[in-house]
C-alpha cells in the first residue's frame, strides 16, 4: 500500500515514479462515471446540479482512474489529462494526479474524506454521516471503529451498510469514512442502551490517519 518516498516525484501537481511496464488507466467525464453519480444523488438528490457544477469548478471534470479495477480514482482538469499521456508515453508511472476522490471497494463507490468536505464545505449541508466525540475521533484517526459511545450527531440519509462520513464533533471536519453497521431507527434505541456503549456502529473504511502512520512507517 505505501511506496518508498525517496523514489516519487512531485511535477506539476502530479506525483509519479518510474515504471517497467506500460500503465493502463481509465478516462472519463465526471457525469459519465455511475459509482460517484449515483452516491451523490442519494445524499443530494435536489441538490444535484449544484454539486456536480462546484466539483467541475473546484476540482474540475474529467475522472480518471488509474487501474482497471478503479481502486483510485482522482477528479482533475483536462489539461492533465494530456500531461498524463506524455508521461506514459515516457513510460512513467503516475500515481497521483488532481484530487483523489475515492476507490472502487466490493463493487461500490467509497469517497474520500477530502471529496466530502469540500462537498459538504460548499453545499454547507451534511448528509449521509456521523459525528463523534472526541475519544471517539482519536480512535478512529487510529483506524479504529467508531463506538457508540462516541456516536454525537446523525445526519441522514443513513442506511445499514452505507458507507458513510465520520465527523469530528467540533468542527465538523471529516477524519474518514466507514460503513454503518445499523439502520438509523435502531441507532436512536441502541444509543441510549448502555449495553451497547463499547459496541462498533461505524466499521472504518479509510481514514486521514493513515497518512500520519504512513509517515511513521517511512520514518522507522
């Protein structure tokens, strides 16, 4: 999963390395690509539009996917797609372009943290997500589940088997995401169970502390 920093390379907003054997990847336009558009609609069905407008905005349009399997997937502007030929053409390895957006995990779309919050940072509206408290915030940062002891707020639409946002409580910034263990019904009864405190409702997905033990792993 992690590579040796000292072999990559930042140019031009891209992050690549040397490669053996030819690359394949995937190009598409944003509306075009069905995992993202259909996670999107169920958050933000009235607001669709607008969402996919500021992503084209902010980030821009073309998705990008960098294996066949689409287990990453990056959102980025034209202009890099015709850099990203070149390097192949050089029989470079890209591994990083634009924004990554999210991964293709068991047939479904699993977004990014940093594709959420600046979803929800533009729209100012939080859907399909949990915030949690601050114990609960550092264990997840460890890429441990979220409990629900820690569970705070609920924001719907949540579904059992959702893949979902977790938020810290304080200022709603997204440290990951997960998959919902409960329907949010049983949810509003389990949490105030004690029974339940020290059981998992979220099972982490990804979370942004895996960039901090990457760098733990580098250093050792």
């Amino acid at each position: 999963m992690y590579q040796d920093m000292a072999s990559q390379t930042f140019y031009g907003g891209f992050l690549h390395m040397s490669a053996e054997k030819k690359m394949k990847y995937i190009v598409k336009d944003l509306e075009d690509f069905s995992p993202l558009i259909i996670y999107i609609k169920k958050l933000y069905f009235k607001e669709y539009e607008d969402v996919i407008d500021l992503l084209k905005k902010k980030i821009g349009s073309r998705i990008v996917c960098l294996d066949e399997n689409c287990k990453k997937i990056f959102l980025t502007k034209d202009l890099s797609i015709n850099y990203l030929d070149k390097m192949l053409r050089k029989n470079v390895e890209v591994i990083g372009l634009g924004i990554f957006i999210g991964s293709i995990i068991k047939k479904r779309f699993v977004p990014s943290p940093h594709l959420l919050e600046i979803i929800y940072r533009s729209i100012n509206k939080i859907r399909g997500a949990v915030s949690a408290e601050k114990d609960g915030v550092k264990n997840f940062l460890y890429g441990k589940d979220l409990l629900y002891r820690s569970l705070k707020d609920l924001y719907p639409p949540l579904e059992k088997g959702d893949i979902i946002a977790v938020l810290d409580k304080d200022d709603y910034s997204v440290i990951g995401v997960g998959e919902l263990l409960e329907d949010l019904e049983k949810i509003m009864i389990l949490k105030r169970d004690k029974r339940y405190e020290n059981m998992p409702i979220v099972a982490n997905v990804m979370d942004l502390g895996i960039y901090l033990r990457a760098q733990h792993m580098f250093i050792e």
